[in-house]
C-alpha cells in the first residue's frame, strides 16, 4: 500500500505539468480582460510578499523561517489551480495564462526580491 501510495505521489507533479500543458496548447487568440491579468499579476507579485513581510514580524519563528515565507508569497501562481480550474471548470485558459505569466514575470521579480531582503 505504501509503495502504491508513493508511486501516485511521484506522479501528480509530471501529471500536473502535462495538464498545464495542454491547457496552454489549447489556448487560442481569446480576449482575456487586461484587467483580470492584472489583478492577478498584482495579487500574486507585489500584494502578497507585502502581506507575508508585514505578518511575519508578529511570527515567533526565527528569521530564515520569516524570509522563507516572504519568498513562498512572491512566487507565481501555482500550477495546481490549473488543476483545479479544469476539474471545475472555472475559466481554465485564464487560469492557465495567468500561471503562465505570473511565472514569466517571477523571472524579474523574485530576484528584486531576495535583493530587497538581503540575501
């Protein structure tokens, strides 16, 4: 049982990807809302590492923790909500395209970052 378990959870990431895949083939030259990209963009990129600094001064854990967890909520959006937006069905090309460029942008913003927080 343990090595059935094992052999599914080395699975899901490969799975994952492949679904994210091809919910990137499938998009196609639809309108996206500027506005909805952005907001994400904004959330996801700025908002959140803001957030994660400003509740880690009141966290009793030791410093490497607090910057593990500012950087953890300046990462991209996360391509389990492609899974999740495909399962029900909930704007999965949006979803896909935002994972896409919130990982496209990452390339610039986790290295200011790791800058601003000294490491």
């Amino acid at each position: 049982l343990m090595e059935i378990i094992q052999m599914t959870g080395n699975a899901a990431i490969p799975v994952v990807m492949l679904i994210l895949g091809m919910q990137l083939a499938q998009i196609t030259k639809e309108k996206f809302e500027v506005k909805d990209i952005t907001t994400v963009v904004v959330v996801r990129m700025l908002i959140s590492p803001v957030v994660a600094a400003i509740l880690v001064l009141f966290m009793p854990v030791d410093d490497t923790m607090k910057l593990v967890f500012i950087i953890l909520n300046a990462m991209p959006v996360a391509a389990n909500s492609t899974m999740l937006a495909v399962q029900f069905n909930v704007k999965p090309n949006l979803v896909s395209f935002s994972t896409l460029v919130t990982t496209l942008i990452s390339l610039i913003t986790i290295p200011i970052c790791l800058i601003l927080l000294g490491i």
